[in-house]
C-alpha cells in the first residue's frame, strides 16, 4: 500500500476538527488541536506542490537569468549568472530543490541589485522580469486555506 499523503493529511485534519476537537477541554487544548489540524492540511497541500512549484520556479529564474546577461556589466556577476543559468534540477528530493531554489534566489537578489543601479530599456526590462516573477513565486506559495 503506498499511503495518499495528501488525503491522509486531510483525514487527519478532518478527524482533528469533527471528532477530537469538541471532545477535550480546555479551550486552549482545543485551539492546539484546532492549530494542529491546520498544520496538516497546510502539509497535504504542500505535499502535493513541492516539488512542481520549485523546479517551476527555479526553471524561470534561469531563464531570467539567460535574458540578463547581455546587460550585466559586473564580470563577476556575470560569470555567477552564467554558471547559474546553465543548471538543471536533476535531484528531486525537496532538500535538493530547495537548496537549488535558495543558491538561484540569492543570484536573483545580486541581479535585481545591479539592474536597479542601471539606466535604460534592457535593465528595466530585467527589473520588470524579476518583480514579475517575485509575484507569481509567492502566488505559487499562496495556500487555500482562508486563515493563511
């Protein structure tokens, strides 16, 4: 049997909520089960995207950082980019995503730097590039449910 972790994260929090919940008291012991099933259904929910949302997002920062390089004028930089721009996620455990995901976030943040020092189209392009994509990444993070 391979365990749904999505449905069983759900479960879990349904239990929590309807069969738990208002068997215990006190209230503070009801607000910790009440925490605790959110938790679970913010993990199944997690579960479910972790994956697809890293690699989505660390597929484009690459490629803005491919539309960069023509004018970054820092050789240091440039050749971080460069490097950078030229991997690939190959590991798909999320240990290994996220730390592709922080190692690209932080070049970003060194980009979105140099670009705002920059006069001109191409950089405010780049610029426009990288606040776009900041937007749809913490969309990509939005959970559904209404208390986060």
């Amino acid at each position: 049997m391979r365990p749904n972790v999505d449905a069983v994260c759900r479960k879990m929090a349904e239990d929590l909520l309807v069969r738990v919940l208002p068997a215990i008291s006190p209230v503070y012991h009801q607000g910790t089960v009440g925490m605790m099933a959110s938790i679970f259904a913010i993990l199944g929910e997690e579960w479910d995207r972790a994956a697809s949302r890293r690699i989505e997002e660390n597929d484009r920062i690459r490629e803005i950082f491919r539309e960069a390089l023509a004018c970054v004028n820092d050789a240091a930089l440039k050749r971080r980019l460069t490097s950078l721009a030229d991997t690939k996620d190959c590991d798909f455990h999320i240990s290994a995503l996220e730390k592709s995901n922080c190692d690209l976030r932080a070049a970003l943040i060194e980009l979105h730097a140099h670009v705002e020092a920059q006069l001109g189209l191409d950089a405010g392009r780049i610029e426009a590039a990288i606040w776009k994509e900041l937007l749809e990444s913490t969309e990509r993070r939005r959970l559904s449910s209404a208390q986060f």
